[in-house]
C-alpha cells in the first residue's frame, strides 16, 4: 500500500469556483427588476452555489447529505469534556444511527441523508454496521499532550480515507455536504491545531467545549499548552503535524476537504473541529476555502481564530454547542432558499387541500336543554 501523500499537488488540482457563472447569477438578478440586495445573504449564497456548481441559473439543492466523522481522543482521559471518555463517542454514534440524536431528527426534517464514518471510534467494530467502519483507522488516539496521536502511516491513511469519502460522495450525485464530528475531547485538539497555526497561546483557544466549569477549563488549557509544545516542532508538515497533535478524525476530515474541492463539492462547515481542519487544509491549498462556508458560530475562541484567518463569516449565530453538525444542519434551509430563490425552474404553485368537514357542535342554547 502506497503510505505517502503529495500535498503539493492539491495547490494546482484545487481551482477556484467559476467567477463567470457567478457574475452571470448577479447579473440575472438584477436583468429581472428586483432590487439589488433585496433578498440580502440569500443573493450571495445565490451567487455562490452558481460558482460551485459552475453553472447559471443555479440548480436548487436536491441531494444534501449530512457526513460525521467520528473517533476518539486520548486526551479526553484528561476529563477535559464533560462527557465521558469510556464510551461516550460509541454512545453519539449509536444515537445518530438509530435516529434519536437532534442532528439526525434535523437532517429528516430538511430532507437530507445522514452518514457516520468510524476513522477511530474506541469501541468494537463489530458495533457498528459495516458501512460505518469501511474507513476505520484504529481505536482511539494517542494523549498528544505527551505522545503522537497517530503514526506517520497512520496518518496517510486516515488522510486517504477522508478523500476515497470525498469521492465516494461526489460519484454517488450529493450536491452538498453538510460536515460535522463525533468525539468526546475534539475540542481540545482542534485548539491544539488551531493555536499553533495560529501562533497563540493556550488561554487564547481554549473554549469551554462541552460546558465545563472553571477548574476543567484550567486542566483544558494546560493539556492545550503542553500539546502546543509538541506541534510547533512539525508546523512547516501539515501531516506530522495532523499525526503528532491531531487524529484520525482530523486527518481524515483535512484529506476530505481537499478532495472535496477537487472534485467541485461544496461543503458547509459546522463546528471548531471542521474549522480547525479547513485551516491546516488552507495551508495545503490556499484557494480550497472558496468551496466552502460557515454554517455557524459556536462561541469558541479556536473557531473564531479560525474563521478570521480562512476570511469565513459564519451565517447563523445560534449559540449552540453541541457539535455533531447541527449547525451545519440549520444553515441548509438558508441554502435551500437561496437556490430555489434564484433557480429557473419556476417552483409549482401550492394549493391548499379541501377542508375537512368539521362536526357541528351543540350550541349553549343545546347544551342547556339537556340540563
């Protein structure tokens, strides 16, 4: 098995989306008389599916699908979540698949597909149906504040599962990726990743993740602070880097980004893991960004860090912190509008069914014969 990446490649491979179509769905807008700026984020978001999908007027989204890669994190050991490390990610997994979690229930209501991949969830595969582990890299990650998550191989195939994920969505027709995470302690990496390509200190990142108080947030920032020492050594190697203080799940969220603009697949971000990784992902190829949006702000410092440097302005502020791409979720219906909006197609026309003939009630005069 081939276990190296050229990254270099992904700079000339990844193109911008087509300016031309996007001029061509401004344009549009304002040849048919309505004001320009009239429908507001609506007309960029407009603009910008044209430009994605290289072509004007756009198409509305038909095929949205909902990708969660899950895995967990040694650091979560640490009690750095308030979620539990012995078994809490196999737990989110299993409620995404038997529909209970809010993520999967959203997904229904906005007609979108939901699809887990296990990279390196620490529980038995034999768990999970086949097709979630296709792409499982191991058990767990090493405790990046005193070891190396994964090994360099380890790494490359977690990167390589990330773009055969990116393939596999763009051949099966999704038009546009709803992407979030599954992992108790991924905040703590993805501040990890984030301060050191940012070159911030620990307290500067460190956000309070799953709702920890105040002496879990200080034991938060110290495994950040230490686990920052050991990245800075690999900055200038987005992979060492991405095996000494990421995981699997990073790795492979970072491989699938790239491919995923490669292959001219949109992609909504959803929380501080998928933003870290769009960073190191920008650092690999510096127009990979213009494929992707922000579905959300989730208050994290690491994730505003990210979203400043990636020039991302997220579209919804709900405040929520839960993860698991709901925020990517509940930007979709922005989306969804703003192709319909300024599709061609013209939408058919509702008509309200017939009423149903309603029981004639007794009057009081009735009620008080009976008395």
């Amino acid at each position: 098995m081939d276990t190296t990446v050229d990254l270099d490649t992904f700079s000339s491979l990844v193109e911008r989306p087509d300016d031309s179509a996007r001029r061509a769905a401004e344009e549009r807008w304002q040849e048919a008389g309505r004001p320009r700026g009239g429908l507001g984020k609506l007309e960029e978001l407009g603009s910008w599916l044209s430009s994605v999908q290289g072509r004007s007027p756009v198409r509305p989204v038909s095929a949205p699908k909902v990708l969660l890669f899950a895995a967990d994190h040694g650091v979560a050991a640490l009690g750095v979540s308030r979620l539990p490390a012995d078994g809490g990610t196999a737990a989110r997994v299993r409620a995404v698949l038997d529909g209970s979690a809010p993520v999967a229930r959203l997904a229904a209501r906005y007609g979108a597909d939901v699809r887990v991949v296990d990279v390196a969830v620490d529980a038995d595969p034999a768990d999970f149906p086949d097709e979630v582990v296709a792409h499982r890299i191991r058990r767990g990650s090493g405790r990046i504040d005193v070891e190396d998550a994964l090994t360099p191989e380890e790494t490359v195939r977690a990167f390589r599962a990330g773009m055969a994920v990116a393939d596999e969505e763009a051949d099966a027709g999704t038009d546009l990726v709803l992407l979030g995470d599954l992992g108790v302690g991924s905040t703590t990496v993805a501040a990890v990743l984030v301060g050191a390509l940012c070159g911030t200190d620990a307290a500067a990142v460190c956000g309070r993740g799953s709702g920890i108080d105040d002496r879990v947030w200080m034991v938060k920032c110290a495994t950040i602070r230490d686990s920052l020492r050991r990245a800075r050594p690999v900055l200038g190697d987005q992979l060492a880097l991405l095996g000494a203080t990421g995981g699997a799940d990073f790795a492979a969220i970072t491989g699938f980004l790239l491919q995923a603009a490669v292959r001219r697949l949109p992609v909504v971000l959803d929380g501080v893991v998928s933003s870290a990784c769009a960073l190191v992902a920008q650092r690999i190829a510096f127009r990979s960004p213009e494929w992707w949006r922000a579905g959300q702000s989730s208050g994290e410092p690491a994730q505003a860090k990210a979203y400043d440097r990636l020039t991302l302005t997220p579209l919804q502020d709900q405040g929520i912190t839960l993860g698991e791409g709901v925020g990517a979720v509940l930007a979709l219906p922005l989306l969804q509008a703003a192709g319909d909006a300024l599709a061609d197609e013209v939408p058919r026309p509702f008509v309200p069914s017939a009423p149903k003939e309603q029981p004639k009630l007794p009057s009081a005069a009735d009620l008080l014969r009976k008395l």
